[in-house]
C-alpha cells in the first residue's frame, strides 16, 4: 500500500474502535519512521570525504568484493531518521523514572561538558604516559574518593559495568583461595533469593556453584538459615545491601563475621549504594569487595541500557589480587602499572588475578561520576543520600492509602509493594504499571525481586521534586482506586493507548526471531 | 545544591507524613556505631570551581588532534561527524534506560535493530547482539560461548591476538576450567596456528589486521578448525578495515567479534568504547548479550523489543549464557549513526583513505635508514623493528610534538623480544604534513 | 482542582466527544507542563555560586528591597521544564518545515559546533584588536563571499536580520539623497503589493513614503505601471527576487535601468537568494543594495524567531555611505574602523550614514554561515540552489493534480497555490493548513502573498528527499481530494486533533491581552 | 554534497516528472547573460577540513576565560551553566520557526510567555516584549516608541548613555527628523540633563549604570521628565545588576529597555545578544516586536499564541510600530533557563558576588600610584583616569597577558578628553590571582 513505497512501516490491520487514522500515519508530532535500510541506500552519504588517490593497494590480496548492504543518508535524513526515533522513547529528562535498583537520576550537563574536554575525550589509551598525566591523575582522584566513601584500602578501576564489578569480586576472591590453596575445596557462593539475577550468573561464571539463602519475613537474609549452609566448601556470600527490597541488612555484621568465621568472603552488590553514600561504610560493616555502578549512584546517563562503569573496592584481604591496570603515583609522577610483574614490583606483594579488560576502564564515566562528586562534596552526597531515602518512604507511606507496601516499617532508598491490592480486581501487575505509561510515567520495577508477589518496586531517588512525587503518588493512586472500583478490565488491559506503540507481541518474537532487516522478497516490495 | 529539588521545608513536611522526627530514623536500621561517619573529602563546589578543576587536569593532557598522531593497536584516530555527537545527547537517547518497556522504548529498540542489522552485513554474519563492553570482553565471551557450543575445554589463541584481548579471554576462561593456549606475539607472521587444533580445542582465536597490523586470511584455519569441530573466532580490532577487506564470515568464521570505537566514538582514553558480537544464525541461542527483534503492537504496527532473553541473567540467572546486563546502548548509537552517515559507499572510502595514508606513511617510514618493516600486507597500521629500544625513542619523539605509535614494550612488558617493535597507525586524518614530521623526527632519533 | 495543587493548567471544560482523558492530563510520552512560576518559588535555585563576603555594599544607597518575584528551579525540574516544553514544538530536525519565503532548511550541526569554539564564542567585541585577528579574519573572509556571490563590491556586516538589513539599505539610499541635496524631494518609495510587510515598514521606518505598484496576471511587477509611477520624487524601488510569488522578475534589468534614469535607487529584498546562489549575481542585474538571510540562505538555524543575520550589500552608489565599523585589512593586521571620522581616512571618500547596533554585527551568526559557505563550496552552492528550485517545481507539478497554482509555469524555490481549488468546499485555506499539522506536517505560509487569493506558499528547499517530498505530496493530494469530496467540512474546521493543542482563541487572547504571569488572586489559588 | 539528498537518478526523475529537459530550463527566466556566472570560491570541502580551518582561524583569538579577564561596557563575561547551551541545542527549539502556528509551538510560545514575564518583573515594568536584537536597538525603539507616545520630536541621550546604543537611536530618531541632542561623555557625573527637558522634549534616555559604571538615581529625572510630558527611558546594559539595584520602573521609568547577554548568552564578539523592551501597560499597543499573550484552545485548555500582532509589519505593514520580524528568539530561551536556574534568591547573591569583586578590583586599581578612581557608587565596573593614553596601556597589559578593560579611546574615538580613561569591569568569573595580576602589570606599565 501507499505507505510501504514510502518505506513506512505496514498500517495498523485492526485500528482500535476510537482511533483516528491519517494518511501519512503520523499524529501531529508522533511522526513514523522506517528503518534505514527503507529510507537509505549504499550510494548515498552524509559524510563528505577527500578523493583517494587510487594507489595500488597492499591488501594481500584479501579486498572486499561486492555489496556489504550498508544503506547510506544524506545528514538531513539521518538527522530527522534519528530525532523522530528519540521521540518514541521516555527519558528521566521527560518525568520520574522510577525504575527500583536502577537508581535512575538526572544526570547533569556539566558532567558531559567536562567529559568532552578534548583532554580527556581525545587522548588515547596508549598514549606515552606524561603525555596523559592529567587523566592518570584524575583516576588517581576518583579511586580516592572511592575508597574514602566506602572505607575501604583499595579499588580496581577496570570494570565496565556492575555486573563486571561482580566478576571483578569474584576473581578477586577466587585469586586469594588459590593462594590459600582452597580453591578446589571452596565452590559453593551463598545468594539470597531476592538477589539481581547478575549474582548467581557471575559466580558460575567464576566457576562456584550457587546455593540460595531463603529470606526472612521481613525481607531480609534469614541469618539462622544462612549460618547453617556455612561450611568449608563455601567460597563467600553475594549481598545486596541495602537489598533488592529495599532494606537495609540489620545484621550484616552478623553475616560478615559468620561468613569471615567460615573462611569465605563478604561480596556486597553495591547496586544500592545511593541509599548509604555518606551515611555509612561498606569498610565498616565488613564487606571484602564490592562494586560501584557510577551510571546509578554517580549520575553517569544510562543512555539507553549503556555504557555503565563498575569500579569494585576491596578489603586488606582481596586488595592484592586486584587486576591489572593501575594506576600508582611515583617519582616520575602518576603512572600505570601494566602487567603483574611489574604490579608485584612496584606493590609489595601484588599478586594481580589477571586483566578485566582492554586499556584501563572508563575513562568517560570516571570523568562525568567525579564531576559529579566534587559538585555535591561529601556534604551534598550526605543531602543526596538523605533525600532518596525520604524521597522513597514519602512514597511508600502516600501510595500506602491504596496499595500494599511488602514489609512494614521504613524503607530504603526504594519502596516494593506486592500486588495484594489488586486480588480479585482482574488488574495484573503488568496491566498497573502498564497504564501508568499513559498517565506519562514510566513503571516501576515490575516482578523483581521474585521474593514478593506480583511485586512493584519504586525508587524515585533524590532529583525527584516533592511537587512531581505528588502529582506521581496521585496518579497511582487514582489507578489504584479505579483498579479496585471494578469495571475498567479492559481499560488495564488494553493500557496504553497513548505511547507510540501499544502492547507489543513479546511471544512472536521470541517464537520466530528476526534479528536483522531483511530484504522483503520482490513480490512483498513490489505490493 | 543545584541537583537537589528538596529544600528544607519540604524535608520537613515530608518526614512529618511519613512519621519520623529525623532523618536518621529512617536508618535506623544501620549499626548505630557505623552511621555518619566522618568524610574527609571536599564539601559542594559550584560548576565554574569545578570546571576550571577539570580544566586543569585536561591541559596536562596531549590531545591526539593537537598533533602528528600514530598511535593504534586497537584504538583508532578518527574524525566523528558533528552531528553524532549531537544526536547521542538528545535527552530521550542519554537518559533513558535499557528497552524494558518497549511502548515508550520504540526509540532505543528501532536502532538497536537497525546497529545489529548493519554489524551482521559488515562482519559477513547472520545475526548480531546489541553489544558487548568492548572488543576485548567481547572476544572473552566468544570463547565461552564456544565452550558451551562445542562441549569442548582448550582455547587457542593466535601470537597475533591483541595482548590485552588474549589476557582478557585467559583470565575468563580459566574461571570455568579451560586450558588456554596462548602463542607468542607473532611479530614476523611464521606462527603454525593450524597445528596446534586438536580435538579438545573448542575454538581458535584469530585476529585480523592481527596486532601487527597484518591482514590475514583466515579460510584454511577455519577450514582446519571446522576439521576438528572447534570454532573459529575472528577479532576485529579496527572496524574500518571491513570496508576494505573481505570479511571473517566470507572466510568462514563462526563467532566474529570486534571492536566498534572507530565509526563514532571518540578515544576517551580506553573507555567507553562498544564491544561487536556477530554470530551464525544456529548459534544464537547460546550468544551473550541482549538481542533485539522485530513484533507487532496489539494494533499490528511494526515495533522491536528485546527478546531471546530466557538466554540472560535476569531471567535464567545461573544458567544465563552470560552475567552482562549493562552494555554499550549509547555508544551502539553513535555507532549506527556515524554508518548511517557513511553509508556504504562512504565506508569503502573511509576505508579506502586510511589504507593509502597508511601506505604513505609506510614509504616514508621505510625510508627512514635503520628501521625493518615487518610486514608488507596491512590496513591502516604496520609494525616495524627499530634499532633501539621503542619506548625510548617514543619517548624522544613525544618531546618533538609527534606521538609515533605504540611501542612492544608497552604491550609486551616481559618480552625483550619485543622492545624494539614499534606499531605505527595511521588514518584519514593523518595529513602529508604530518608524516613527514614523523620521518624526519625519527631520523633524528636513530 | 486537583490538577491546580500540582501547578498544572486547568484541565479541559470540553472535551471532545471521542478523547480519553488521564489524571495528569498527559497523554504518555505528551506530558503537560505549568509556568515556572507555578513550579518554582523564589528560594529555589539550580545554581550553586560561592557565598558572598557581605563587605559593605557602594550601591549609592540604590540597594534593591523586596521581592522581585522570579521563581527558581532546581536543575532537574529546569531540565524537565525545558524538554517538556519543546516536545510541544515542531521543527526542521521532524520533518518538512515549507514555510514559503522563510527558507527552512536544515542546520548543521557542524556549524554550531564551530561556533562554540572558544575563539569565536569567548571573545569580547572590545578586547584589543590584536587579541581577536582570527575574528576579524572571519569576518572579512565572510564578506569576501558574499561579495563574490552577489557581484557586489561592498557589503555591511551590522545588520541583525532582514529587515535590518533592509534598514540598512535604505539608510545608505537616504545617505546618498543627502550627498545629492536630493532628500527633501525624493521622498516616495516603490514597493509591489506582494512585498513583504517589512519593506513598506522599512521604508516609512526611513522616513519616506510608499507607493504600491500592482502585479501583472503572471505574477510580477507591472512593468508599464511602474514606469508610470516613476518621478523626480522617487527616492527607489523596493522589489523583491525571485519575488514573494516564486518567481524570477523577468525584466528586472528593465526595472532597474528605469529606476537609476528616473533618479532613484534599486533595493532588493534578498530574502529569497536561496534560488539564485551561484545561478545569477544582483549585482549584475543592476541593484544598488540587497539583504542577505543568513538565517535563510546560509543555514543559519531560525531558533523559534531568530537570532537572524542580515548583511547588506552594496553598489558603487552606495558603497560610500556603508554604516560603521566595518573591518579593513591593514600593514597591522585586520582592523575595525568605528567611527565615521576614523573610516573616512582609512577608506577613501567613505561617509558612513552612522551606526546601526552596538559593537560588529552577529558574530555567531557569521561564523555559521561560513561554516556552511566552505562545506558546499562555489559547486555545492550552486548545487544547492538548483535543487531547491527542482525540488518547488517538483511540488508544484505533483500538487497540481488537485490543488491549484496561482500561476503557470516553473517557479523558482516556492510553489505557490490559490484556494480556488477549495471553492465551494466550505473548506478554508486555513483549515486545509491546520489539517496538515495532523498528518505531521507544519503548515506552509498561509494568505501571503497578498496578491493571491487564501494563497499558500510551498517551500520545500534543496534539503528535503524526493521521498520526503513524495510522501508530503501524497498526504496533501489526500486532504485535498477529501475536502473536494465533502462531508469533512467538520474534520477540517476541528483539525488539528493530534497536537498538543487544538485551535487557539486568538480573537480572547487580542481582546483582553495577558502578556504576563500574574499570581492568582488567592480564592483561586486555594480552589 | 553531504546536506543534499537528491542523488542524480533522483534529478533525472524529478526533471522529468516536471517536463524540463534540463536544470536550466527551471531557471529560463534569468536573462541568459546573467545565468551561470563564473564564481571565483573554493570549492565543497569535507568536515575535517572545515573544522580545521576553524580552529586555525580560532587559535588566532583569545578566550576571555584563558586571561584575566575586565573588558565590560556592555557585554560581560559571566559563567552560564552547561544546562542552559544543552536545552537550546534540542532541535525542537533550535530548528523551530517564529511561533505563527500555535498548536504545534506551544514550547516556544510558553518559554516567551515566562521570558516576558521575568523581564517585566526585573525592569519592575507592566509588560515586556518578546525581545528585540539587542540593547543598542532597543533603545533607538524606545526612542521611535516614545514619539509616538507623545507626538514630540526632541531626543535628550545622557552623556553616560553608551556612545554605541547613542550613535544608533541618533542614526533612527533622525531618520525621521527628530532632533538628538546627545551630551558629550559625562565622565565626572556631573552632568545636568534636567535643565535640557523641555516642552518639546519625546523622552530623556538615561543607562544605569551608565557606561562609567555609575549607579543613577532616575527618580528626579523621571519626575522632571514626566512634568515636561515627556518619557524617561531607562537603559540597562548589565542586567545583573537589577539583581542588587532598584529597578527602574520603581523609579519611575516608562520604558526600560536593557541588553539581556549577561543572562545566558556567551560574548560572542558582539552577538547575537537580546535587547530587552519592558513598558507601561497604557503604551503597550505602541510597542515595537512580538508579543506573546495567554489564551485557551478549543478544548479549553490554557495555551499561548502570539498576540496585538495588529502592531505589526506583518499585519500593518507601511502603518507598523517597527519593521523588526526576526528577533532574538534563541537567546530569550538562553536568558529565560538562566534566569529560571537563578532564581530570585540566586540572581541577587549573583549580583552580590559581582559587586564585590568590582570592589576588590576597585581598591586594587585604586592603591596603583597615578590612577584617579572617576566614581565611588558602581556595580561591577568603574571608570578610572590613567596619567597616560588608556589604549596604550591596555595594549602593553594584553601583552602581559591581562585583558585590563575598555580605553576611553575605542568609544570615543573623536574626544581626546577621553583618551586616558579606562573603563574596569569584574564578574562573579573575576577571582583574586585575576586581580592581583591586573594592578600588578598595571604598576609596571604605569
Ligand atoms: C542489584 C543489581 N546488581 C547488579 C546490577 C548489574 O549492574 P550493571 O547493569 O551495571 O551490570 C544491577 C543493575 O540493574 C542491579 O540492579
Ligand atoms: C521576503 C522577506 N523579506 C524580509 C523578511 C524579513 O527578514 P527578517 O525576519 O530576518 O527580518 C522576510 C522574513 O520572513 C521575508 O520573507
């Protein structure tokens, strides 16, 4: 039809009953757009570049022939390709984000200002060290206030994400059991149910094999039940603190010290970490490693599900086997030490586990997260804390008129509720937070942690207004009730009606995958 | 502070609703004794204190636009269109998060396809992931998908494999038992690969333009390796290079992995840049990373959600084929808008600039007396054998004002061997101008 | 209402028959946002600046007291405020923007990056002339362009915008009647009806009176009308070309040739350049003084208003009279000369008419124009003109299907279209325009040129794709063939349906005028 | 030509779709000898390219941020938070049109509405427009406008009016025969403008703080002004300064218009700036530019459209109170951002911190042997008298690497009395090393 010589996705085939259709399919300002490979072609550029001077190549015989299928645009094209596609997405820069345990934030422009400086965004990795002092310095300054925050003696720079940083713990562990000659025997990791399913999956990939801690009633690790699968064959314990419930571990020194008692190590998922910045210590509470995601509590833009950074400290035990590169300040002045020989010189008694990654971790985020730290110094990081914990429980004490918090008592810096508010109501979870979207809110948490049923958790965090929590809690609410008072089904279900896109088939998706474009065969091109 | 929307009469309010005189009581639940500790760091500092902090720090800082600039081995000098840059800080872009509701996610979702979509073409492979940290995590995790692919337990990897890459991918798949095999840089392109596949070996580990800068064709050892049941993994380090050279897939790779810096991500000294996974379509199921697909709405409108996910951790948790959550999401962006600005015929251009820029500068270098080419087939990087230690007259050369590449003792600490190699890149940004100011500084120096 | 207590604006009184309504009154990712004044409140701030000393004040006593009454936001809620409110707008990066006469083209992003560099956006229009060489270079080098682009031997750089530029113009006229004795007698101005509304106002603006002169059925100046008009009290002629109706004034030497005989001065609006670039010179049709749109032709982005840039060129006649300071090339050096007695000395026999603003002209601008005169080049330039005068054409021939063009022939860059296509529709041009919005398009120029009857005016320029204009064409040729069919009297008169807002009372808004945020009377407020 | 989407095949198509044979017969009616002339330019050059041609001809210039910086009299240097350049770049702001079709720009329409409505609440005027260029035109507006208030033809400029905003209202105003009578620089504040009102008098123009950094009292020239029936206009270069300074409005001004660049907007040499137009209520219908006014849509909901536009040229064309149409509407929504991150609290303490750093750079340049102090009531700048030519005096300073300020000469290039005065201005960006340095070359050169 009209619109695929456009190149403009297929109309919809069953128009639900009020909706008003237009030629081009566009609303206003919701405007369609195809894929480039529709839109483009390989003759076409939106680059501009000199003319080669067709000297004979030295290739080794080895040239590309034929089409690799590359479309190309015009930087018109591509300007408005991209523009339209960003106006389909939410952002925390349109409203709440509430997303529990992603610690979704405003992320400030300075921050990107600075990381752009050509100093630090056109240096290269590889670079002839005093020609790069200003970067070493400046990883130098943020491990500082790093290992200041968190108490703790050391901190391995290198990891790109958490989920890294959880590796990173992990090796690290696994290094000083070889040196303990324990490895073979110490393979068991002990995670709670409600732990992120980054956890289990890291220690298998460290080689342990994971056994659950069941939780308490109030959302806790059940200590009794953890100290009985204490045993030598444990390698360490993997806690979130404070926790995917939002709750801060009462006994976590209880647990460092059984664990420690049992020759294994304390690795705390430090996802959380906004909650305690400047409240309280990691260091103090025992913990032997824990990773940092700068893209959560440091305000590094999550830009679309990357690139994050997951710098991990580490106690006295752990400190030795931290991985290579890092970064030491001597004589010369700042400098990286680059491979384990050279680590165990210039550290008495380095014993690094290896390298995480290709050059030295990421610098653009380490930019942006000390930005943001000497922005707020350590009074405003107390304030921040302070405020996404008052934040979460003004949220979870306003929304507890209609829904159901999941523990009693104060949280976090995050709220979880179960979905017993909405029993009999024929109203999902899914459908809750689904016709949230139309109310101009993206949902919250849905379904994790698996502890608690049909569970929703919310963390407004700290650059949330008391104003937008209001108008948030309000809406919600307003849901809740409409949920309960019966007869608006169907409205849930069909939820949303407004958003680019209604719900969208997940199981066809899954079942015949199409992971690439794809040429539609003539005979479809030519309808 | 500016970032903080409470002001104290709101505090106040608020704790009032929500029952508690202080704010600590709503910490109560942390040891008494550890709560508000002492910080010792700086207090709040406006944004003109902390940008002229930064700008401090930046100015000791050689940027590589500032001078004549060499310096590859899997990081790449490359000039970035405006508007890439512009597009990637577009709010709904940079502060959004991963895809998970694809309603209001269609924005993020329609160009990962579309980046996946062109990585398959590029790499010569069915299908792509969303991506991975960066090349060199990217090429640890081929591994061990070729573990769990083939039930096998030896890794060989090639003398001309990225050092940092092979220490990456020793380091993970030890973790989980595996013997790896990891040959000696293979300065002069003499290294027997191919003998040493046996039938444990679960893959073999190839890159191409290699370290060295060598372009090299990987079809008998994929012949070889497909012999003895293993896979071949191809790691691209410079992307460019595929808009000049046959593909890992047309030689017969199964996994192909790389690194996506080059096409529109700046150096940032070593981070973030986008790690590329590209797989055959029979292998899917067991790839790392999250995958975008195509769907259709309730109204029968095309979109894309994320999908295949029963392979990840927040769904299969321990049996995850990987533990990645976080990836690359922005700098995918920049990636797929900087190939879409190219386009094809751009790309083969772009590609097709480096290599003759490379090439001058070959000729120019080899005319330099003293110095060994080591190579005769290359992309945009060759290595070459000084009569002197490398880091010494790198060194000497960074005091001329011209960063000359990277030097073997940089990337191979405790390897003599290699003190006196030296890999010298070059792209389309390297000007006549600049290589001679290159030749003439190393004359000097030998 | 609820609503209120959140700030947010009074929600709708009528809804239409078919709309959903939310709580928040947004509509998923269209989301609603209140006046900074109704968000923020005084002791807000999303600044952090360093405390003052209080050392006491040398105010003269003239110390402010009392409230000033500007509300402060905190970064987060001004970040939101802002990207909320331009997710309200249209614009050239979402799609076509034909705007006839006003040259909505796309703005490079290279362009503002350049502009951004330190150089050029850090720099004082009064530091010393040797620490700003680089900008004086700049700007000569610009003029030098746009010199050679319009066969013009002198250019003035002060202009602001068009109509600046067109004061600018007209300045250097009176000047030169001045030097002629000629001013008390030559008061009368020529302007065609199809002018834009600036040009008469310009010239009553200078002092002298205008004199329309009628168009010809082809659409251009009536060449016998105008001669007839001619006289010893002419001062000159303001025509505009390509004119406002897209077309090329065909006799245009004629007209000049008769304007300079009858004593008076050729003014062109250069507003429309953007067909001719590289095509044909000004100068070299015999006109005396001409603005050039920065804004317009050079790319330059139109920013919801301006900032604009409006250079003047001149002929020998008027060269003389140029307003200071303008920047001339010297054995210091590039050097500005500022005042009228200083350019006299450096250029021989210069009697600048005075000073049109303060300091030199829109540096921002010029640099940007720069930026996208070197990207093209002389052949992209010429390039560029041809096909925004191929894509108009294209339009006009496409469109003619059912709509009508209000002349025959090509046209240059616009396309323009009477309404007798709609008689006896009931559908009015601007209904037809206000349809268009909803099928993602923004309105071309509606009811100008005057000339014209219900006229639309089509620009497309050389940056749109065929399939852009294809896809355009097509929705158009819909609405068109929709209204001739009838029964849609209703749709076109409520359109549009899809924008963040219907049609505005523009009649209430005119009639008791609130150009200010006043605070509620207090009764409302508690409401 | 990386900005234009049509490709040759697509020329070819559309030529013939429009029934030409070739380009040129589109533009048959350009007289043939005119058509195609030959354009001595360069020609297309790439981004690279360009990019380096810019920073060559930037290196060329020095960055107020990199040197001590005092240059004022009009357009300052004040630090603007990177939130302000992030939100204009969004292209629904940047790539937008002026407002004419309301339902598609209410973000523009909105952010005019609380522009207006903070420069009325600052100038403590009724009501303000939605700018004009800048503060220079602006102030020839007022002038225009206040002719038409009174149908009077007498211009009375202060002698502390900056020359530049002086020469352009005198170059308006007597294009339309009125008389200017401008006083010579009133360097000593000694200045009577009173006994120049007189029945014929359309308005008196008075800046405060004038151009030698004075703070005026305009209360008793208002009165004087307004016995005489004529308008004071009060002129605002700084506007900072309303932060700490009765507003003018409150002193009894009629019209107030200001130069708004020190909110928001970088130097930029000399613009794009935005003048700022405020007014009585009673004289709104004889303003100049846009205005943007509240309304409700069809559904009753609130929104904003441009309004009184019967004012304007595009209505009234020859009858319009001024010709402006394009205004300075991108720097109105810098200034509007800056203002709303402000605050009121912020804007004052703002105020404060530039007031004392003037005051400390004061009582430097005053200890400095030789310099008479030329007024002690001031904001952010002052003007001093040098025992020698100023603009040598500063030429010596910037080759010490100090931006000292304005020499009387650059403003008054014709009035040798003015030839040893130096105008001083200090910012919030002003810090104590900053002044140190200033009275320390200033000793040496002296
Ligand atoms: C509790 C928890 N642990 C670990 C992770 C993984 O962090 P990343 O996504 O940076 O790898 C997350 C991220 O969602 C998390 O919420
Ligand atoms: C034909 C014509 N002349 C003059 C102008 C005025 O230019 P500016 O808005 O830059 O003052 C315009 C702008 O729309 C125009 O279209």
């Amino acid at each position: 039809m009209a619109m695929n010589d456009q190149g403009r996705p297929t109309r919809p085939t069953n128009i639900g009953a009020n909706e008003k259709r237009t030629f081009t399919g566009n609303r206003a300002l919701e405007i369609e757009e195809a894929l480039i490979f529709e839109i483009g072609d390989a003759g076409r550029s939106g680059v501009d570049l000199d003319e080669p001077t067709g000297a004979p190549s030295r290739l080794g015989g080895l040239e590309r022939e034929g089409e690799i299928g590359l479309p190309g645009l015009a930087e018109p094209e591509a300007m408005r390709h991209y523009v339209r596609l960003s106006q389909k997405n939410y952002a925390i820069d349109m409203g709440p984000f509430p997303l529990g345990s992603c610690t979704m934030k405003h992320n400030p422009r300075l921050n990107e200002k600075m990381a752009r400086l050509p100093g630090f965004a056109d240096i290269h990795p590889l670079q002839p060290e005093k020609t790069v002092q200003g970067a070493l310095e400046l990883i130098d300054t943020l491990a500082h206030w790093l290992k200041t925050l968190t108490g703790m003696p050391a901190v391995a720079m290198s990891p790109k994400a958490g989920a890294h940083g959880e590796l990173c713990g992990m090796m690290a562990i696994k290094a000083a059991l070889v040196a303990r000659g324990e490895v073979e025997t110490r393979k068991r990791v002990l995670v709670p149910e409600s732990a992120h399913g980054t956890n289990p999956a890291t220690a298998v990939q460290c080689g342990f094999t994971v056994d659950d801690i069941p939780a308490t009633e109030d959302g806790r690790v059940d200590l009794e039940a953890f100290k009985a699968k204490l045993g030598p064959d444990v390698a360490g314990i993997m806690v979130t603190n404070p926790n995917t419930c939002g709750l801060f571990e009462r006994e976590i020194r209880e647990i460092a010290d059984a664990v420690h008692e049992a020759g294994g190590y304390f690795y705390c998922d430090g996802a959380n970490f906004n909650a305690i910045v400047c409240k309280a210590r990691p260091g103090d509470l025992g913990v032997d490693a824990m990773h940092i995601n700068l893209h959560k509590t440091f305000s590094t833009p999550h830009g679309g599900g990357g690139p994050g950074s997951g710098p991990t400290v580490l106690s006295e035990a752990l400190a030795p086997f931290a991985p290579v590169p890092f970064v030491v300040f001597g004589p010369h002045g700042h400098h990286l030490a680059e491979s384990r020989a050279e680590a165990s010189e210039v550290v008495e008694g380095a014993q690094p586990f290896g390298r995480m990654t290709a050059f030295h971790g990421q610098m653009g985020m380490f930019v942006r997260a000390l930005s943001h730290m000497m922005s707020h110094g350590s009074d405003g990081l107390r304030q921040a804390s302070e405020d996404a914990v008052l934040n979460a429980n003004y949220v979870q004490k306003r929304l507890s008129a209609e829904m159901t918090p999941a523990f009693p008592g104060f949280c976090m810096h995050e709220a979880l509720f179960d979905d017993s508010f909405l029993d009999g109501t024929g109203v999902a979870t899914i459908d809750f937070a689904k016709a949230m979207i139309d109310e101009g809110y993206h949902p919250m948490t849905m379904y994790f942690p698996l502890v608690v049923h049909g569970a929703m958790l919310i963390e407004p965090t700290e650059t949330e207004s008391k104003r937008e929590l209001d108008l948030f809690c309000d809406a919600l609410l307003s849901l809740a009730r409409e949920a309960k008072a019966g007869g608006a089904v169907e409205k849930f279900a069909a939820a949303p009606v407004f958003a680019p896109r209604r719900r969208l088939d997940e199981t066809a998706a899954a079942r015949k995958p199409v992971l690439r474009y794809v040429e539609p065969a003539p005979a479809q091109a030519a309808e | 502070m500016r970032y903080l929307p409470l002001n104290d009469a709101d505090r106040r309010e608020m704790l009032a609703v929500v029952g508690a005189s202080a704010i600590d009581d709503l910490f109560e639940d942390v040891p008494n004794e550890a709560l508000n500790p002492e910080i010792d760091l700086p207090r709040r500092q406006g944004e003109l204190q902390v940008e002229r902090a930064f700008a401090g720090l930046a100015s000791k800082n050689v940027p590589a636009s500032s001078v004549p600039f060499f310096v590859g081995a899997g990081a790449y000098k490359h000039h970035v269109p405006a508007t890439v840059d512009h597009i990637i800080q577009r709010s709904e872009f940079l502060t959004s998060y991963t895809p998970y509701q694809p309603e209001v996610a269609q924005g993020t979702l329609q160009y990962l396809f579309e980046f996946q979509s062109q990585v398959a073409a590029l790499t010569g492979m069915d299908v792509a992931n969303a991506s991975m940290y960066d090349g060199s995590t990217a090429t640890a995790e081929a591994a061990l998908m070729a573990r769990r692919v083939t039930k096998k337990s030896k890794v060989v990897l090639s003398g001309g494999l990225h050092p940092h890459y092979a220490a990456v991918t020793r380091t993970n798949s030890e973790l989980v038992g595996d013997t790896v095999l990891r040959l000696g840089p293979d300065a002069d392109g003499t290294q027997d690969l191919i003998g040493l596949i046996d039938d444990d070996t679960s893959c073999v580990v190839v890159q191409t333009p290699d370290i060295f800068g060598r372009v090299r064709d990987l079809a008998p050892i994929a012949e070889a390796a497909h012999a003895k049941g293993a896979l071949l993994v191809a790691v691209v380090t410079e992307i460019v290079s595929l808009g000049a050279l046959k593909s890992p897939g047309e030689m017969g790779a199964d996994i192909v992995v790389g690194e996506g810096q080059s096409i529109g991500n700046a150096l940032n000294f070593g981070g973030p840049y986008v790690g590329l996974f590209a797989t055959r379509q029979k292998y899917v199921r067991q790839a790392p990373g999250r995958l975008c697909g195509e769907t259709t709405d309730a109204e029968g409108q095309r979109g894309f959600v994320l999908t295949l996910s029963t392979r990840e951790q927040h769904i299969r948790r321990d049996k995850a084929t990987s533990n990645i959550c976080t990836n690359s999401g922005l700098c995918c962006l920049a990636f797929t808008i900087h190939m879409s600005l190219l386009g094809e015929a751009g790309l083969k251009k772009l590609a097709r600039l480096n290599h003759e820029a490379a090439c001058r500068t070959y000729d120019a270098v080899a005319a330099v007396p003293g110095v060994e080419m080591l190579t005769d087939r290359f992309f945009n990087e060759f290595a070459v054998r000084l009569p002197k230690n490398a880091e010494g007259v790198v060194d000497a050369l960074a005091d001329r004002g011209v960063l000359a590449g990277v030097p073997g003792g940089r990337l191979w600490p405790d390897n003599p061997e290699m003190e006196n190699v030296l890999l010298v890149a070059a792209t389309e940004t390297t000007t006549d101008d600049h290589i001679a100011a290159l030749a003439s500084a190393l004359k000097e120096v030998l």
